[in-house]
C-alpha cells in the first residue's frame, strides 16, 4: 500500500468518527431541551391510546375489544385504521329479470324483486323483512347467532360486458392485525343467480386473525324470509320447506331432504350438501355454499320485523390463511323446471353453471313421483297444441277418461248386476236373518253363480284416487299455472281459487276459511249428486244409514275439502264428474233400448 492511500484511509476515519460525535451530541442536547419526545418512543403508551372517534365504529371496536383482551406482549397493536368515514347509502340495479336494492350498510340487499313475476300487480319480492329493514345477504364475524355489520362499506360497480359487480368493502382490526372485508355481487342479465363472493385478506402476508376456538369465522344470512307475501304458512297454499340436495351421509347417494323441527324451529347439519334451499311454492331461495366445510342452518325463529321467518345461514371455519375467499351460488327465482334445469347445462346459462340439479327443488309426491310427472309431461303437450292451460286440463281430463273407460264399463256392468240380483238377495236376508254365517254362506254362492262381484263398482274410484292425489300435487304447485288464465273474469287464475265475490271479512266454519263466493265448488257438488242419482237410475232406493253417507255425505264433505283448492283441480274434478253423468245417460240409454228390444 502506497503513502497516498494510507493517509487516505487515516483522513477519512478522522472524518466519520468526528462527523459521529458531532451528530450524538446535538442529538443528545435537542432531546434534553424537548422532552415531551420521550412519551412518543414508549410503545407501552401506544398500546394503551384509545383510537379517535371518528376513525372507528361500532363494529371496530368490538373486534378492537379483542385486542386488549387476547393479545400477550408481544403482539401489540402496531397499525391503525384508515378513516372509514363511508356514507350510508343506497344503490338500484336493474335487469331484464331483476330490480336489486344495494345498501352500502353492511354491503346487504334491501330488495330483489321480480320484475317478470307478479304479486296483486306489482313484482314479486325476494326480500321479506315486514318494513324493518333488515334485509338479506347479512353478515356476521363468528356463528349464526352473532349480530350482523351495520358499518358503511365504501362501494365500487364494475362492469365487464354484461357481467355488473357489486363490491363493497371495509377494513377491520384485531389483535394488532389489519384485515379487509369485501363483498362481491356479480349479477348477469337473463339470469336468476347472484354470485356472492366473501373475501377476508390483510396486508401483510400474515393469517386473517378470526381464529376463535371452533367458532366460524363469519356467518352469511339470506332471510329473514322469502316472498311473495303471505298471510299464514299453513302447508298447504304457503310453504317454506327447508331442503337440502346432496349425497346422503350413509349411502353416498345424491337425495332430496326435507327438514323440520317444529320444538326449536332452528335445523343444522354440518356434512357437504350440492345446494340447501328455503322453498316455497311457487318460488325459491336456493344457496350452492362453495368449497370447503360448511355449516348449513335454518332458522325459522321469529325476528327482524318477520313472525314467520325463515333464515338460510350459511357458516365458514376460520383458516390460518392471510387470503381467505369463498364463493357462493344463490338461484333467487321461480320453481319453473324449465328455468331450473338451464342450470344443469353449463353452456344454456351465463354463468357456465353444470350439475346443479335445482329441478329437485320443488316439492313432489314422494309415493307418486312418477304419475305426477307422466301427468305434467301430458299437460304441457295439450298445452302445445292449445296454449290455455284450462283447456289443456279439460283435455287431459277427457284423456284420463278414455283410459279408465274399460274400467269404468265394467263397473256399470257390475252394478247392473248387483240391481238385478237385489231381489234374491233380500229373499236371503229374510231366510238367514237369524244365522249370519249361513247368510254370508249363501250370499257368496249367489255372487258366484250370478257372476257378480260386488267390489266391481269400487274399482274405477280406486284407480281415479292414485290420479285424484297425483294431480292435486302437480296443478297445486304447477309453476306455469301461476296468473294462468283459463275464463277472463271468471277463473284468472289456475292456481288459485275462483271467485265471483270476496268477502271483507271471512268466516270459519269446520276448520275451512270461507272469504269468498266460488262457482266452481258448486258446480262438482251439483255434479257428483247428480252423477250418483244417474249411476243409481233404476236402482231401488237405499235406505242404510251407510248408503246414505255415500250418496249424499261424501260429496258435501269434499266440497268443503275443495272448497279452497287451486281452480284448475277444481275444473279437472268437475269435468270428471260432467263426462261421467253423460257417460252414464248414454248407457242407461242403451240399456233401456236394449231391453224394450228384447221385450
């Protein structure tokens, strides 16, 4: 090393040490001349500074709360959140299918109506929660029975195409650590899915802190109920069935459940489900949950402004992850199987949806599944050739009385019989009256030597209760019969009952509610004494209290049953009833002729 560069690196030692020294002591003579600095570097008093009051709200603080309560030493509170000042406020977005109320509290829906599905004139809503302004799409850090967020979210629309997003969002701290919130809405023009996206990130690579025993990290909620409006869910004309589709537990075979509790009115399964769903009629909520583990829960306990509520809750475990993101599918619309099964074929939907099985949705007849579908396949090809659902249920009436007649026939043929040999039979009664077992003895010879057998006119009404029941259940709950309108003025509607005067107020009478004035139920009354007077013609009058009750019990009983029913089971039951007297003219016609022939 030559002389130059030795005193080179001796020069600039001097300077650094020197520079160092100088720079220490002024520092050292500022801070004794401001000591209020000293406070500021203690960081036990930063951990104990409460948080302005406009930089945080109700929802922060609880989960602030967290931090004093959980959080050791040596993870205290080293950031701080942003202001969040968000205004409260509201945001309308409309498809040709939907009208959708966004509110920036709580990043929820106030409102989904349908705008091509109507309730008394106006779209149906989704959306029910009796004014109180709950709304849906609630929700809530921890399990189901948390409350849900009411902080403002700040609010983005994003659109790529057709596609319309929705997010909102906001950020939250606990236990030191800053965490975002956002909700994403994607919506689709033609479609009736919202896709719902749930994601929790912080800035810093490390886990979102909703790690909390085995509590969920957070609750979504669609409720508190679904529409249209309704009076009372009876079982009947209003239904919410809490379903579920999925592969069973024990078998491993996709299966339709029904859930019900009636003591606690609150339902939870835990195992993986394709869909859960509230159900009602004619319209559905139904939510896919996503990946992962999920806790289903239907809570149909009264709350936010709704007596008869009925709440789908969908609960997702914490993950030490610093991104947690899941996405949900949710069918808001009719229970058109039309409509459903788009959503089994990823290229007739927007959305790219396969598999997702919502035609087994609506409520069916366990034990006559098949007949109810044979039925409905009929009633849509007589609707293709006629587009009047009345007509075309007229038509399948004529139809399912072509296919009874062989049955039918013979029953005539049976009675006739059973008039011809009344004669012998009393003769017997008078015999054997005093011994039962020889009068059955010898009652059954008769019947064998006669050719008779006295079931024979029971076999038509027994094969017409299987199609009776089958039917009832396809046009009580028929989508496309919903608004159809078969007699303008008259029956409007075949879903509902007819009528030609409405009561103010009701009354009760056996149970049934009578609020109106309908022709149809007295039309099959008239009907079915009349079709019992005409099938007895020639018959000699009984006088059992037994035959009584059937030949004048039994049609005022059912038209009591019937009274309420949908108007298209009432016309398909008294068509059955007008082609069967005239069925029966026609052959006491024959018969008559027949027999002055022989004459």
């Amino acid at each position: 090393m030559d002389k130059n560069t030795v005193l080179a690196v001796i020069l600039s030692s001097i300077i650094i040490l020197g520079g160092m020294s100088l720079l220490n002591y002024y520092n050292q003579k500022y801070a004794a001349e401001h000591p209020e600095l000293q406070k500021v570097q203690q960081p036990e008093e930063i951990k104990n500074e409460e948080p302005k009051a406009a930089d945080v709200t109700s929802s922060d603080t609880v989960l602030r709360s967290a931090d004093t309560e959980n959080s050791s030493s040596d993870e205290q509170k080293t950031e701080e959140l942003p202001d969040q000042n968000f205004p409260i406020e509201k945001i309308t977005e409309e498809t040709d299918l939907y009208k959708i109320i966004f509110s920036t509290e709580g990043g929820k829906i106030t409102d989904i109506q349908l705008l091509q599905q109507t309730d008394h004139g106006k779209p149906v809503s989704m959306v029910l929660d009796n004014g109180s302004g709950a709304g849906t799409f609630n929700l809530a850090f921890g399990g189901p029975d948390k409350e849900y967020i009411k902080d403002a979210f700040r609010h983005e629309r994003i659109q790529k195409g057709k596609e319309i997003i929705h997010n909102f969002s906001r950020k939250y701290i606990k236990n030191g650590q800053i965490f975002e919130l956002t909700k994403s809405y994607r919506i689709i023009p033609g479609e009736y899915v919202i896709e719902l996206s749930i994601t929790l990130e912080t800035p810093n690579g490390k886990a979102v802190p909703l790690l909390n025993g085995n509590e969920p990290a957070y609750t979504i909620t669609y409720g508190p109920q679904i529409g249209p409006e309704f009076k009372k869910i009876d079982g009947r004309y209003v239904i919410r069935d809490n379903v579920a589709w999925g592969p069973d537990p024990k078998t491993g075979k996709f299966k339709r459940k029904v859930y019900r509790d009636k003591k606690t009115n609150l339902i939870q399964i835990n195992y993986v489900v394709k869909w859960a769903a509230v159900v009602g009629k004619y319209f559905a909520v139904v939510a896919d949950p996503g990946s992962g583990d999920s806790i289903i829960t239907w809570n149909n306990n009264p709350a936010d402004g709704q007596d008869q509520a009925s709440r789908l809750q969908i609960s997702k475990p914490a993950r030490r992850q610093s991104i947690i993101e899941d996405k949900y599918i949710f069918y808001i619309g009719p229970l058109d199987r039309k409509i459903l099964s788009r959503y089994d074929d990823s290229a007739k939907n927007a959305f790219g949806i396969t598999d997702m099985g919502l035609t087994n949705a609506p409520r069916t007849s366990s034990w006559l599944g098949w007949l109810e579908t044979l039925l409905r396949w009929l009633l849509e090809f007589f609707y293709k050739l006629i587009p009047n659902y009345g007509v075309a249920i007229i038509l399948l009436t004529f139809l399912i009385k072509l296919i009874l007649f062989p049955f039918t026939h013979k029953s005539y043929e049976s009675t006739s019989k059973m008039q011809a040999i009344q004669p012998k039979l009393k003769a017997l009664q008078e015999q054997y009256k005093n011994d039962p077992q020889k009068l059955n003895a010898k009652t059954a010879e008769l019947y064998k030597e006669e050719g008779v057998n006295p079931m024979g006119g029971c076999l038509p009404m027994l094969l017409q209760m299987p199609i009776f029941f089958a039917l009832y259940g396809l046009l009580n709950k028929y989508f496309p019969l919903r608004g159809a309108e078969f007699i303008p003025g008259w029956i409007t509607d075949l879903s509902s009952p007819e009528s030609v005067y409405q009561f103010q107020n009701g009354f009760h009478f056996f149970g049934m509610t009578f609020d109106a004035i309908r022709i149809l139920p007295f039309l099959y009354l008239g009907g079915q004494l009349l079709m019992t007077k005409v099938t007895q013609q020639g018959q000699a009058a009984g006088s059992s209290a037994q035959n009584k009750f059937l030949t004048m019990g039994m049609p005022i009983m059912f038209f009591f049953i019937l009274y309420n029913m949908p108007s298209g089971l009432l016309l398909y039951w008294t068509m059955m009833n007008l082609i069967t007297i005239v069925q029966q003219l026609i052959t006491n016609y024959i018969k008559k002729n027949k027999a002055g022939g022989t004459a």
